[in-house]
C-alpha cells in the first residue's frame, strides 16, 4: 500500500499560504477585478499542484521499485557468487564473463573462415569478433594442458591484473570444451617485430619493451598470495599492441609458489632454450627461473640474434658471446644488432648488457632480483629517452643550419 510523502503535505501548506496570501492583498486594484485575478490564479495554483502531487507520487513509487530491483539484484548475485558448478563451489570474478560454446563458436567464425593466430603452451590461439565489433584473441585449451581444476585456474587468472599482462576477459568451460578469451594485441609477437624485414624495431622501444617486462615480472614475483612463477618468458610469448605497449601472454604453465622459495616439479616444462639450467636438472623452480628467461629476452633484443625459438646450443652461444664482451674479450660492437647501431646510447646498451649476463648465470645464487632487475631497465629508459629527445633536437637544429646556409647560396 502506498504512504503519502511528506513532502506532498508540504507542497499543500506553501500553496495555502500562498493561497492565504492573494485574499489579504486588496491595495490598488477594483473590487471586480480583485475578484477576476483571485480566480484566476486560483486556478492554475489548483492545476499547479495536482501537476506537483502527481509528480511527487511517480517519483515515491519509482524509487520503491528501484529499491525492490536493487534487493532482488543482490540476492540473485548473492547466489550466483555461490553457486554449485560441477559439484565445486565457485566465487563471483568481478569483470569475468563466463561464454557459451556458441558464443565461442560465433566469435571465431566470424567471416566463415577461423583466422588462426598461433599456438601456446596450452592450446591453439584464433583470433575471434565479440557482437560489440571488438577483436579478442581465444585460446582453445588442450584437454591435457590444464594441471588441476580447470575453473581453479581460471579463477586464479582473473585476479592477476597488471597493464603489461594480457587481460583476460572470460571463459568457456562448455560440453567438455574449454576456452580462454584475451584481449587482442594488433601487432603480433616480439619475435615477429624483431624479425621484420620491412621495419625495424627501434632502440628506444626495445628498451621500454624491456623494463615493462620487468615490470610485470616484478608485479608476479612480489604477489600478495605468493611468488607468481611464469615459466615460459620467451619472444613469442611477449605481444605487442598497436602502440608497441607489451603483453606478457601464455599463462598455461604458470605457478604459484605460496610464498615458498623453491619447489620441486616432476613436470619439468617450458622452452628449452629459455629455461633455467637449474630448474632443468634438478626441477626446482624458483622465481629466479623467470630471471634467466629474461636475460636470454634481453640479449636477443640487444643483438638482433635472428632465432625464433631458441635451443640448448643457440642459447649458449649467445650467452657466451655475452658475457666474452662483457669481460673484454671480444668488441662492443660484435653484440649490436647493426640495424639499430646508429640509434643505440652506449652507456644503456652496456648497462643492459650487464644485467643480462648477470640473469642468465648458471646458479639463481648469482643473479639478481626483479627489483634490482626492474631498477637497472627504469634507469636505462629514462636515459634513453633523455639523450635520443636531445639527439634528435640537435639533429633538426643542424638540420635548420644546413637548410639555411643552402639558402644564402
């Protein structure tokens, strides 16, 4: 039953007084006219506050019902949040949306034909168009890929947040099929960038690319529910978006420490050429093991070295020339890439170099942490961007002077 509100009995107060108010004021006008005005104004005051009362119960019951909408809406979340999925209890992921095979289906047949975009470590990636128009990158999970509860992993998923992380938007867990949906990075891999023969990575990005990496990797290591182990850091799994911002993507073998600082894994995985020599033949993994991926990261960027996936004798090649410059035994000059040279600022390039060799150490005793690693690319950076804004300043000043000496000729 509706209640009258209080304000309609105070909109019928002001109207009597102002009611009140028009019968005592009788100064300088004729009886008959008096009158005239009195009922004039009688009568739209009367339509006045039918108007107000009509609208002061529309917006009395508007807000009831919205009240009732709300109380209902957080019941139903309330058991949602709780709900019995596959007889395990799952928790409410805030921003998660939860996919039907058909939608899945749909987004990546979109034009009739399913544009494939790669693989990972835990299934085939395609690239797929929601019904909002925007492009999502999907990974269809091998059925093997998974360690454990499918849903456990993605729960776990949906609380790592980080720009430098590809952003998972939802999932699919569907007639026995289960799917991942990302956000879709325009410019492909880092290796692809890096072996493009139509254009060339430059210095200065490659140097952000860098310490966002670090960045991320500080994020994971220093989680609040534990060291988050990726163990696949490799150039392909480094993605970049259309403003060359990157992603770190393919969370398949990831692993949460819980605050341990090693443990044993009888599934020794990853990429053979990145991984750490320690976790491959004792399998301890630790968050060092990240490191050495890193550092086998950096100094592909560092010099060009044209290997998409890396092996066991590639690697030591590369990280043994590394570290003959580092010592003085062999030049500068031999370790950067030569499309770059007339780019690269010598004291970041060297100060990289450095922390490279150090990552990739054949012990974890010896290499750094991700703060001090993250400190040494943050540094790097902000020089470069320093020194290559001044470089290209005086490069257009020099630029004006020729102009105009060309012109008093």
């Amino acid at each position: 039953m509706w209640k009258t509100p209080p304000s309609f009995y105070l909109i019928l107060l002001v109207l009597l007084s102002v009611l009140g108010c028009k019968a005592d004021h009788q100064d300088f006008v004729s009886e008959g006219e008096y009158i005239k005005i009195k009922r004039s104004t009688f009568a739209v005051l009367v339509v006045f506050a039918f108007l107000v009362v009509g609208f002061a119960i529309a917006i009395t019951k508007y807000m009831r019902n919205k009240n009732k909408t709300d109380e209902t809406m957080e019941s139903l979340k309330s058991s949602q949040g709780n709900r019995r999925l596959h007889g395990e209890v799952t928790s409410r992921w805030s921003g998660l949306y939860k996919f039907t095979k058909e939608e899945i289906e749909r987004a990546i047949n979109y034009a009739n034909s399913r544009i494939y975009l790669g693989s990972g470590s835990a299934g085939q990636v395609y690239q797929g168009v929601l019904p909002s128009g925007q492009l999502v990158a999907i990974k269809h999970i091998h059925k093997t890929a998974m360690s454990g509860s499918f849903m456990r992993e993605v729960e776990q998923l949906s609380k790592v947040r980080h720009p430098n992380l590809v952003c998972l938007f939802g999932y699919c867990d569907d007639e026995g099929d289960q799917y991942l949906v990302y956000e879709y990075c325009a410019n492909g891999n880092l290796a692809q960038n890096l072996l493009r023969s139509d254009s060339v990575l430059p210095w200065e990005i490659r140097v952000k690319i860098l310490r966002d990496c670090a960045s991320v990797l500080r994020f994971l290591h220093t989680h609040p529910d534990g060291c988050i182990v990726h163990r696949d850091i490799k150039l392909t799994n480094i993605l970049l978006t259309e403003s060359k911002v990157p992603k770190l993507s393919d969370f398949g073998l990831a692993k949460m420490l819980e605050m341990e600082e090693t443990k044993v894994f009888t599934d020794v995985r990853g990429t053979i050429g990145y991984m750490d020599p320690e976790y491959i033949t004792h399998s301890k993994l630790t968050c060092a093991s990240d490191i050495y991926s890193f550092g086998v990261v950096a100094l592909q960027l560092l010099s060009g070295r044209k290997v998409i996936e890396l092996d066991i004798v590639a690697r030591d090649s590369l990280t043994e020339k590394a570290k003959d410059v580092v010592n003085g035994k062999k030049p500068l000059e031999e370790f950067i890439d030569p499309r770059v040279r007339d780019d690269v600022i010598i004291e970041d390039f060297v100060l990289i170099l450095k922390i490279a060799v150090l990552c990739v150490a054949s012990s974890s005793i010896g290499r750094p942490t991700i703060k001090d690693v993250f400190e040494e690319m943050d540094k790097a950076l902000r020089n470069t961007t320093t020194k290559t804004m001044a470089r290209k300043e005086m490069n257009d000043a020099n630029l004006v002077i020729q102009y105009a000496k060309v012109l008093d000729v």
